[in-house]
C-alpha cells in the first residue's frame, strides 16, 4: 500500500513542516519531530522545478526561523528602545533572509534531480542531506553567522546525540535530514522490498546512535570539582542603571559568599556593569584575597578598558590562585558592534543599546587558566561556534560559559541557548559551567547531561559536582571537516549527471 504524506498542498506543506520542526528544539525537545518535518519538506519539493523549489523551501524556511526566533523582536522593542512596529518589522525582515538559505537548500535539491520518480534514491537520500547540511554551514558563517536551529541541536536528548563526539553538530544534522529522506522513501517508495530497506536502515542509524551514547571518548583528570554558578536575576532595565551598581555587587557578593564551599564560581558575562580597572581597588583585590584564603577560584564577566587605544571589551576575568583574562574574539553584530560601519553610522540611535561599540579580543585561542586548570572560555553566542569552541581542545579540562540572555526575556532563546552549550560540552567531551544574567544557568556533564540549573528569573547558585577530563574526541580533533566533506561528496555523487552535463556547457561555449 503506497501511503501519501501531502495533505496540505505543497506550498502549505512546506510552511507548516518549518514550523513544526521548531518544537524539535528546546524547551519541547520532540526530537523526532524533526525527522517528520524533513520527510514533509522534501515530499513538497518533490514534482516540481528548481524554482518553484526555492520559494518552497523559502516557505519552510519562514516557518522555522519565524517561529523559532522571532523573539529577536524583544531586543530591538523592550530594551533597544524601538518602537514596537519597528522592531517586529526589522524582526520579520531578518527572518525572512535567513530563510533563504533553507530555499537556496532546496533549489539544490531540485537543481542537482530533476527525476521525480518516487522510486529514485539520490534526492531523498543524498541530496537532502547534503544540501541541508552545506546550507547549515554556510549559514554559520557567511555575514559573521547566524547558527541557531540547526537540525541536529534538537537531538540533544535523543539517540542521535551519540554521533556528536564523532562528527560534530553538522554531522548530527547529516544523519537527521538522512532520517527525513529515509522516513519519506518509508512512506513513497512503491515497492515493500523499498520501504522495509528504508525502515530498516532507519533503525541502524537511530539504534547505533543510541550504543555510541554508552562510550567515553575522554578520561578524568585528577580529582572532581565542586562548582558553583551564579545567577543574580538582574533586570535588564537596571543592569546598566548607575544607581543600581550597588545593588548588583552585593547581590552577587551575597550569593557568591554563601558558596564559598565551591572550588569555582562562575558569575554572567559583564556580571558588573563597570571596567575593570574602576572595581579593581574597592571590589576587586579584596574579594581576591577572600576566596583565596577559602581556596576558591572565581570567574566573573567584566568590561575591560584599554587605556592607551581606549578600546574596550567584553572580558571574562579569573581571580584567586592567579589572574588571567579573556576577552571576546565573535562579537554580536548589531548588539556588541555595528559592522559596516562607514555606511550604516546612522543606525547606532537607533539601536540604543548599551556598550555596542566592543572591540574584538586578539587571544589566538579561547583559554583561560582558572587555578591549576586551563578552560576553554566563550562568551554569550560565542558557544554557538563550534569551530572556536573546540580550538581550546585538547588543553582544556573543562568548559566555561558567561552569557545574558536577559535581552530576549521569557521566550524560546534562554531554552534554545543551553541546548547549543549543551552540544559542545557533549562534542569535545568536557564539562561545561554556564553563568548567565537571568537564566537558564547550569551545568553540564561531559556527556552533554544537565546536572543542575537555576530556572528562568529565579536569583540563586546551581552547584555540582564536576570532573575535569583530558584527552579529545574524534570532533575535537577533526572538526566541521567530516560532516562538512561528506554533505559536499552527497551532492556530487547525487548530482553528478547535472553536474556533468553544466560542466559540458560551459566547456562548449568556451571553445566557441
């Protein structure tokens, strides 16, 4: 019996499977949704043109992003000062360029099999995978990048989560978008022999990931750590309020003090809303010397003044055994600084955000040594990079987060935020401790497990027990390579007659 999955037409179809995918992601976590919502994209672009295809996968595109982070909107309303209809408007016009790289994905597709048989393999099986994944990619860095809501990071919690140490955040993507091509062909293909061959491949990927889940690609090193996170819950109307300096410093003083039994502390990025050198003397050197007497090392987000260039960054600050200091190298274009500056220089009123003029930070790699160990340090969305996360592997025994999702308030980026930091703890094997403003702080294992957190507008310290670790899994070693190497060989493999036949073409005017 050949069941048909396209009870919408197809441009419905396609908007309505975007928008289900999201709940794949945090805080639902219906992973296998994603799988579903690929098989229905893919069955709306089939039959049709290249062209029609990418305005197609343009609608699907807008159901994903529009659903899944239009919370950009509360950024530029509640705390850029725009005005509401403004916002919504440079909201909507984002998300509607960044879906097209979900069109441009499926004009791929379309492009590179123009057959529409329903028993054909290469487009379900190859080319939705490989251009879903190269498209992921390419949006993670093309335009300083926008990563968020890549497929596999709603895998987290699901069996596919066991490739991750192997083949990164892309390859998980790979292997989703192979289960939607899979999932359809299950569903489409006309012969039983077909579907139970889909059904059955299926199952192997899903019930490998699940054995891969069981094995430890890095060792403990040394003894484990009590650490403690910080979230001091201030209102992002009053962070960078002068009167309310006070307040923040014995707020964090407070929660701090009450967790001295911690070997680490973590506080949020800019925790304190002054340069480092202003605090140093009244803050500062005395609450260094306090921990330091209790063994304790903290980590706390500051602004950090150059004095000679007048430059300043956005800095993670060690103290207590020794000092060290990271400064931010991926700064949030629009909200840490305005590129294209020359041209846009009008937009800075506009966007009125505080400290948006940060310089980047030179460190060639993101290390920072806390006590006796050196960790691998990121700031805010610089987590969502796994390329610069993994440059502190193999040296670092554990990883460190600072950020303040205060700007986006209670919506789907606090949950979507963890579940990427979730990934790279989960990729290079280590443990990882995020601090932010207003929520969700935690830690996590080495295997990407939340061990404690503190929700959403709440003021408290998650702590736990944490284990350093040494050594690097298979990503730490090679990266985006694998997964990026293996979307590319799809597509060629996939769409070498098209291929061939565009080569030939260009060949045949040249000799003309």
């Amino acid at each position: 019996m050949n069941l048909r999955i396209r009870p919408l037409p197809p441009a419905l179809l396609a908007l309505s499977a975007g928008a289900l995918a999201v709940l794949s992601f945090a805080p639902f976590s219906l992973f296998p949704l994603a799988v579903l919502a690929l098989a229905a994209w893919y069955e709306s672009l089939t039959a049709t043109t290249p062209r029609r295809a990418f305005w197609r996968g343009w609608l699907f595109g807008l159901g994903l992003f529009g659903c899944g982070v239009f919370w950009i909107r509360i950024s530029l309303n509640e705390f850029g000062n725009m005005d509401a209809w403004i916002a919504h408007l440079l909201a909507a016009l984002f998300i509607a360029v960044v879906a097209l790289y979900s069109g441009a994905s499926a004009w791929l597709i379309r492009r590179l099999d123009s057959n529409s048989a329903l028993s054909h393999w290469r487009g379900p099986l190859l080319l939705l995978p490989g251009a879903v994944v190269l498209l992921e990619w390419v949006r993670s860095w093309l335009l300083t990048g926008f990563p968020w809501l890549s497929f596999g990071y709603g895998q987290i919690a699901g069996p596919l989560a066991g490739y991750a140490p192997l083949v990164g955040i892309y390859g998980v993507s790979l292997l989703v978008a192979l289960s939607g091509g899979l999932l359809w062909g299950a569903i489409r293909w006309p012969t039983r022999r077909a579907r139970l061959s889909a059904l059955s491949a299926l199952a192997v990927i899903w019930i490998s990931g699940a054995g891969l889940q069981t094995l430890d690609w890095t060792q403990p090193l040394g003894a484990p750590l009590r650490a403690s996170v910080i979230q001091a819950n201030i209102p992002q109307s009053l962070k960078w309020d002068p009167e309310a300096r006070l307040m923040i410093a014995e707020t964090y003083l407070d929660l701090t003090l009450a967790h001295l039994d911690a070997d680490v502390i973590v506080w949020p990025e800019t925790a304190l809303p002054d340069f480092v050198h202003q605090i140093r003397a009244p803050l500062l050197d005395p609450l260094a010397a306090r921990i330091r007497a209790e063994g304790v090392e903290l980590v706390l987000g500051v602004p950090v003044l150059e004095p000679e260039s007048e430059r300043y960054f956005n800095g993670v600050l060690a103290i207590g055994s020794q000092e060290a200091l990271y400064m931010k190298r991926h700064l949030v274009p629009f909200g840490e600084y305005l590129p294209f500056k020359t041209w846009l220089g009008p937009l800075v009123e506009l966007f009125a955000v505080p400290m948006s003029d940060f310089s980047v930070g030179d460190a060639a790699r993101p290390l920072l040594q806390v006590g006796t160990h050196p960790v691998g340090a990121s700031i805010c969305y610089e987590d969502a990079f796994p390329a610069e996360v993994r440059e502190a592997l193999p040296e670092a025994a554990y990883l460190i987060n600072v950020s303040n999702d205060g700007w986006f308030g209670d919506s789907l980026a606090p949950p979507q935020h963890l579940e990427i930091a979730r990934m790279r703890a989960l990729e290079n094997g280590r443990a990882l401790l995020r601090a932010t403003n207003t929520g969700v702080s935690a830690l996590v294992d080495h295997r990407g497990r939340v061990l404690a957190t503190v929700p959403l507008f709440e003021r408290g310290a998650a702590t736990a027990e944490i284990q350093p670790r040494q050594g690097a899994t298979p990503f730490s070693y090679l990266g985006n390579a694998p997964a990026v190497g293996m979307a590319l060989t799809l597509l060629l493999v996939g769409g070498w007659r098209q291929l061939w036949r565009a080569i030939q073409s260009i060949l045949s005017k040249w000799v003309r």
